[in-house]
C-alpha cells in the first residue's frame, strides 16, 4: 500500500522541529525544505530497513531529511471497515 494522494503544508517552525525520522513502520507526513507540502507517506520494512516507496524506487527513511510527523493512527470513522 503506498499512500500518496494526500497533501498537507507544514508551517516554518513545524519544518524546523519535526526532523525525527520515524523509527517504525506506519503511515506518516513528510516535507523536504524543498517541497512545497508534506506527503502522506507509507513508511515499511524492504530487506530490514525502513523505507518509502518515492516516486521511482523504495528510498530508505534515512534518506529522506526533512520534517516527519506521525505515525497517524488508523481511521475509525464511517467507511472504514
């Protein structure tokens, strides 16, 4: 499942604070400083690492610098089975 169909815009002060890369597998925001909005992100293990699916190839986490938030917890809400 790779999940990009969402956007976000983080502000200059979430940029700065949320650069912890995430240390397990989950869905996940990410802005680069060169990206205009945050991705929502499928972070899993690939071959024992962390990894995302970019728009060409799996990409470790430990790759990508930028601001991560999450992980964001599954929806309840209607429609979700």
């Amino acid at each position: 499942m790779s999940i990009h169909l969402s956007a976000a815009r983080f502000s200059e002060a979430d940029l700065r604070s949320g650069t912890e890369s995430p240390t397990k597998p989950g869905v996940y925001w990410f802005q680069s400083e060169t990206m205009a909005r945050a991705l929502m992100v499928e972070v899993r293990v690939m071959n024992g690492e962390l990894t995302v699916w970019w728009p060409t190839q799996d990409k470790p986490v430990a790759h990508l610098n930028g601001c991560w938030r999450g992980s964001i917890p599954p929806s309840s809400g209607p429609g979700n089975l």
